[in-house]
C-alpha cells in the first residue's frame, strides 16, 4: 500500500516539474515593432502673409501652408500646423517639439549647423521698403536712421553682412513680426524696414501709394524646407514631394494662386 503511494505521488512531482519546466522553456513574445510616424507637425509664424498667416476666419492659409498640405498628401502623413516664437525656431525644431521649418526659410551657412535644408523652392530678396514720401532713394541714405526687421528674420543678417552700412545706421529696430513693423513704418517710428521681397510686395501691394521700395536690396536668397540634422529620410521625402510638384505642374499652379505667377526656383 505505502509503495503503491509512494510510485504516485513520485509520478506526481514528476509531472509538476515537467510542467514547470515546459512554462519556463516558452518564447517570449516579441514587443511590437516601432510604429512608423503618420504625421508632421510644421512649425511656422502665424503671421507672415503670404506664406502662413491667419484670414478673416482665423484660419491659418498661405503659399507655404498649400505647399506643405500638397507634399503631405503625396507622402501620406498627416500635416499639423503649430505656431512658433520664431525667433526660437531652431530651439523648437531640435527640442523636438515640431518636425518641420516652412515658413519662408533662408538658407543660410549659420543656419545649417543646426537644421537640415531640402533644395531650395523659391528665390527671395530682402528688399528696402520705404513710406512713399520718404526722400530715402538708396542704402546710403540710411545713415543715422531707424531702419525696422523681424527679429530672428534673415533680414538681421542680410543687414549685418553690408557692413558699411550696418555702421551706418542709428538703430537696428527688431520687431516681433512685419505688420507691426509696417506699422511704426507708417506712423514715422521707422524710417525703413528691410523685409523679404515676397512678403513686401505682398503688404505693400495692399496699399498702393503708401509705400515705395529702394531699387538697391540686400541680396538675393533662397528659401528651404528644415528639418533635423538626423532626419534625413523625412528630408528626403520632402525633397522628392517637391521635385514631383515641380515637374507635374502643381507648384506652379500654389505658385500662380498666390503670386500671379510661377515664381518657383526650378
């Protein structure tokens, strides 16, 4: 009897054992792979017509929002569109709290130990713009007056690189963005105001008569698409979505609706 029990209970802790064993020899399930991003989201200033800015509905529309939503499509990601400091754009993108600059962005050799350009889409200038009465007719006769940028616009450098000029200038006005500028401009807080062309013409189209613009610039630019140093493959996907526009007519058409004509660096 107590043999009997004994060879039972033996074959019992035999089978718990096998079983536990067979539980610890069981493969582990693998974590899901990464799951690939189905958005980006695009930092830009929400006021700088007519490549991002706010219309009469608070909706933000422009060149640079039409061309942005098209190459989104074209990748199928989602575009999300979120206001920045731009003055801190570069802080922004690479604390990783956007994905993308497009907004109007110089390339310039400072600017790319931080950001990752595509090929430029537009050829810029950063004009001087005057009140139509003004006796300003050129660069020189800036000396000793307020001349207006945007703070952190490529308008600060373009400035700062004529030297001879910079020098002579009595002060070099930074303003949160153009419309205000524009504004002092217009109230004589400003003798001129040293802007993208494109925005420029833009603002000063808008109210024929006030404004005039100097014949001499401060140099010819282009603008970009930015991304992170190490996000090269999105920057790559932007470079092609742009290229296809390019050939298929459809950067020329965004071009057209905005500008009155194709004014995209092919």
């Amino acid at each position: 009897m107590k043999k009997h029990v004994w060879w039972l209970v033996a074959g019992l802790m035999t089978a718990v054992v096998a079983t536990g064993c067979g539980k610890k020899e069981e493969p582990v399930a693998a974590a899901p792979a990464p799951v690939a991003a189905k958005g980006i989201v695009i930092g830009l200033d929400d006021n700088f017509p007519p490549m991002g800015f706010r219309d009469e509905k608070n909706q933000l529309v422009g060149f640079d929002i039409d061309l942005a939503k098209e190459a989104g499509k074209r990748l199928g990601m989602e575009v999300t569109f979120k206001p920045i400091d731009w003055n801190a754009k570069e802080a922004e993108l690479n604390g990783n709290r956007i994905d993308v600059l497009w907004n109007g962005l110089t390339i310039t050799e400072e600017r790319k130990a931080n950001i990752l350009f595509t090929k430029p889409y537009l050829e810029n200038r950063q004009i001087v713009v005057v009140t139509d009465k003004s006796p300003i007719t050129n660069k020189a006769q800036l000396a000793g007056k307020v001349v207006g940028v945007q703070d952190g616009s490529s308008a600060v450098e373009a400035v700062q690189k004529d030297a001879a000029t910079a020098k002579s200038i009595k002060e070099l006005k930074k303003f949160g963005d153009n419309v205000t500028a524009l504004m002092d401009l217009s109230a004589g807080r400003l003798d001129a105001l040293v802007v993208d062309e494109i925005v420029g013409r833009y603002y000063t189209g808008k109210k024929p008569g006030e404004y005039r613009i100097l014949e001499e610039n401060f140099g010819t630019e282009d603008y970009g698409v930015g991304t992170r140093k190490t996000d090269t493959e999105l920057s790559g996907k932007l470079d092609k979505a742009l290229d296809d526009m390019k050939v298929d007519g459809t950067a020329a058409k965004i071009s057209t609706q905005w500008f009155g004509k194709d004014i995209i660096k092919k």
